[in-house]
C-alpha cells in the first residue's frame, strides 16, 4: 500500500484508564473530494452528526514509547477521535484532507470492520478517484497518510473509537523511515 500500513510496534495503552480524556472540537465540514462518492450524507447532517475529537491528559507517557528517532524529527500530538454510532443504512466519515496534520499513527480501540479509502483527487474532472482501501481490527496500530483525501465506511449503529498519534510536519514515507531504522 502507498498510503497506509500496518505496524508492528508494542505500544503501553494501560495508562488510559487513568487519563482524563476532554472534548476539543467537533468536526463536520464537507470537502470537495466527497463529491460524488457513497454515503448518506444528508441524514448525517440532518441528525448533526460528527467526529469529536478530545485530548488525553497524560499523552506524554504514550508518546514517549515511540522511536526516539522519531520523536527527535517531531514530536507529535495526541487525539482520541470518537465516531459515534448512527442510525442509518450507509453511514461514511465522507473523503477529507486531515487539518493540522499530514501523518498518523492509529491505535484503533474499538473497531468493527470499518473501511478506510484512499483517492486520487483528479483534477480536470474535480472528483475523487479510487486508489487503496484497508480494513484495521481492534487493537491494531496504522500507520496513514492523512494528507490525501479519504473515506472511512462505518457500520450501521457501530461507533468507532481510536488513539492518533498526529504528526503535523513529517509526511507518511518520513515517519515510515523511522520505523524501518529502528
Ligand atoms: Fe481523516
């Protein structure tokens, strides 16, 4: 895959239990690059639906664990994103560039078979083109490229939950390289 892998790093997550986790901002603006694709927006947005973002208040104890060689290129920021479960037959985090970060590493907490798309925005014809998709699992750590649009397809009445380590500097292939040289 170009956008996205899945990586093989122990992370400590037990000091979740003692962190205080506080809402930040919500998130439910349409980009361009959903134009066109599948989704049913209009209930979505009927019903006020969106992305809570939240922080952690001891996130140093997790970023800490991550390659120093890493951490001495950037050291990033942490969000506990929150889908919250939606009564409707497709619902999808429509196609999006991320704000403030360009990479992130993913601890998915709770995950029920959820699939992230990537595309290639074309531009002479304005519209999202199919590029890669993947599926994580519960407990599973991704790393993504979250400078290039993409979709996640939830499931029905399933809310997601996942630990993001954002990297608002270092591209995908940067952080990748400090993995590989561990
Ligand atoms: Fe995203």
């Amino acid at each position: 895959m170009k956008h996205a892998c899945k990586l093989d790093y122990p992370v400590d997550m037990s000091f979740l239990t003692e962190a205080r986790i506080t809402p930040l901002r919500d998130y439910a603006r349409l980009q361009r690059y959903s134009k066109g694709l599948p989704g049913d927006y209009e209930k979505l947005f009927e019903i006020g639906w969106c992305a809570k973002n939240k922080t952690v208040s001891n996130e140093d104890l997790f970023i800490d664990q991550l390659p120093s060689e890493l951490l001495r290129r950037e050291r990033p920021y942490v969000l506990y994103l929150e889908l919250p479960a939606v009564d409707t037959a497709n619902p999808v985090l429509p196609a999006h560039r991320d704000y403030g970060k360009k990479t992130s590493i993913n601890i998915y907490l709770e995950a029920s078979g959820e699939v992230t798309t990537f595309y290639h925005w074309n531009r002479e014809k304005q519209q999202s083109e199919f590029e890669e998709e993947f599926c994580a699992a519960t407990n599973e750590i991704w790393m993504m490229d979250t400078d290039t649009p993409h979709s996640v397809t939830l499931k029905q009445n399933q809310a997601r939950r996942l630990f993001s380590f954002c990297f608002a500097k270092l591209r995908y292939n940067e952080v990748l390289e400090c993995f590989k040289t561990k």
